[in-house]
C-alpha cells in the first residue's frame, strides 16, 4: 500500500467516524473535523513530488552506511613512516602523532 493509499483509507475512516458521531460540534470529534480532516485533505490535493538527490541517495543506501566506499586503513610502511617522522622530532606530544595518523586517514578516506 502506498501512502497515498494509505491516507486515503485513514481519510474515508475519520471522515465516517465524524459524521457518525453524536457530539459533532465538540471534543475530539469537532478537532478532527476542524483540524485532522482539512489537513488531510490538503494532502492529498498536493501533487506529487520528485524526490531530491539527497532523498534518492538515502533511499538508495548511499546514506545509512551499506553502500558507502570501505574504509582505508594504514599500511604498516604508512604507520612506520608516521611514527618515525613523529619520533624524530624530538619534543613533540602524542597528541601531535594522533593528529598525524588523522590526518593521513583522512587523506586516504576522502
């Protein structure tokens, strides 16, 4: 079922349930006639809409992670060369060799 069909079933069910009911005028009756109906109505006078390139890539898995590139990690030459740059500069922080491992990481996954 589509949702088109779908709402418009929820529509025909409301719509009865409305002019079935003995307290038209208030409560949650004369909401959903005040309020719940028109919207649907609105709705479903909306023509449909082609969906954007970000709705299609996320519709598509490109978004949640299935198809997106596999990750790239470091080789062991990459890891010995970054270490041995950070070692040889004498003074420097583990975080500065965090951030080089980073930043190598990064270049390789964009």
């Amino acid at each position: 079922m589509t949702k088109e069909e779908a709402l418009k079933e929820a529509y025909a069910a409301l719509k009865d349930i409305a002019e079935n009911a003995i307290s038209f005028e208030t409560g949650w009756c004369g909401s959903l006639a005040d309020h719940v109906l028109p919207a649907i109505e609105a709705a479903l006078a909306q023509p449909a809409q082609e969906p954007d390139e970000l709705t299609i890539a996320y519709m598509s898995g490109l978004l949640d992670g299935k198809k997106q590139r596999p990750w790239v990690g470091l080789t062991d030459e990459q890891i010995t060369e970054i270490y041995t740059k950070w070692e040889s500069t004498k003074g420097t922080s583990w975080a500065d060799l965090m951030r080089a491992v980073e930043a190598k990481l990064k270049e390789k996954n964009t």
